[in-house]
C-alpha cells in the first residue's frame, strides 16, 4: 500500500464542488473552533472556500490558508480578495511555511485524508507557535469500494482514517500536549438543526442541545499547545 497520493492526484480533484450550501451546523463548528483560536495570526490548512478564514479576516488577522491544487487556491484566493491561501499540505507537508511562524493553526476535516496523519499532526505542530485546532470525524465506519483501476479496496469520500478518545495521544510530537478534546454535533442536535431557523441564538441553541443530550458526536475537536 502506497504512503502518500500522487500530484496528479491533487490535480484532477479540481475545485470544490459542495454537495451543499455552508448552513447552521457549519457555523456551529466554526464557532467551536474559532473560540480555540488564541490572539495573532491564524493559518487555516484546508481552505476550502474559505468560510473560516473570513471570521478571523473580519477581525483583522493576518491570515494563511492552503488548499491543495491551484485552482482552489485561485478560487478561495479571488473569494478572500487576497493572496493569502498558498498550494500546500499535498500528503501532510506545509514546506511552505517555516517553523514556529503562526500562532493558531487550525486544520478542520482535512486530516482524515491524509495517509501519513501523525507526520501531517507534526507539521502542524511544527508550524504553530502557540495552538492547533484540528476537527475529524468521530466514529466514524469508513466504508471502502473495490477500485476497478488498481484492484484494491479504497475508502469512499478518500478518509484514510476513523478517530476515537484518545487518538491524537498516540500521535503527539514531542513537546505538544492535548488541552481539549471534544466531541460535538451529536444526532439530536442534528435534528434540531432542521427546525430551528437561523439566527443569532441558534448557534447556542445547538451548544445546549449537545451538552444536554447523550451520545456521541458527528465531529471530534482537538486542541494541542506546547508544554511549558
């Protein structure tokens, strides 16, 4: 089995072709992220079309993303209105960025398709100076189909990888510890999504909703920062 995707890979994905709008449990979870993120600078590793990156721009951040191919970068790059977002992180390497350069670096749903996640986790790691804020999916059962080109079983959607408590413990670079992790968006919440509409108290409601219902989560949050 291969240990990393090949640039022509990266190329033929193209641009993001959402199967949705961004919608109320999109702005929950950037909400949950963005209170993890500490003041400075903030990198978001994964762009997509950049909806959590213009949370910190509205707050005057200096801002970087990545994406993986050109026309994503092109494309979240002319959504921003600024060459912020570099082409970066194919098979967990941010090369483009020296050591200890951003202050929060977030990375939300992106390390699941990464094969090699813990040396991505340390690149991430590598580039922070003060936090990472990573997101994946919780629980998740990666199906897999049988590829008719390479006659071997892949996973559907590309996720390499389910997460669980306790995952990133086994993946810490050394220095680095977990200061928070979370589930979030359990299935009531979810369905609470659907019939409540969206508004400024709706965000909280769905905070509610998952602190008071049992089960587990959609997402798994995790926040690492240096040891003193």
């Amino acid at each position: 089995m291969t240990d990393r995707l090949s640039d022509n890979f990266f190329e033929v994905l193209g641009e993001p072709k959402p199967e949705r709008s961004f919608d109320l449990l999109d702005a929950y979870r950037f909400d949950l992220c963005y209170r993890q993120v500490g003041p400075g600078s903030v990198l978001d590793v994964g762009a997509y079309l950049g909806d959590f990156l213009k949370l910190a721009q509205k707050d005057k951040r200096e801002i970087f993303g990545t994406e993986v191919n050109q026309d994503r970068v092109n494309l979240v790059n002319s959504i921003l209105g600024s060459d912020v977002v570099r082409l970066n992180f194919r098979n967990g390497s941010l090369d483009q960025f020296e050591s200890n350069t951003i202050d929060t670096v977030v990375c939300m749903e992106t390390l699941e398709h990464v094969i090699d996640d813990r040396y991505a986790v340390s690149e991430l790691c590598r580039v922070a100076k003060k936090r990472v804020v990573i997101t994946v999916p919780f629980r998740e059962n990666i199906p897999k189909v049988l590829c008719m080109h390479c006659d071997s079983y892949t996973p559907h959607h590309g996720h390499q990888h389910s997460y669980h408590a306790g995952s990133f413990s086994k993946m810490l670079p050394e220095g680095w510890q977990i200061v928070k992790e979370q589930d979030f968006a359990k299935r009531a919440t979810r369905m609470v999504k659907k019939i409540i509409w969206k508004h400024p108290s709706s965000v909280s409601l769905l905070k509610i909703s998952d602190m008071v219902t049992p089960g587990y989560g959609q997402w798994l949050l995790v926040t690492l920062e240096p040891i003193d």
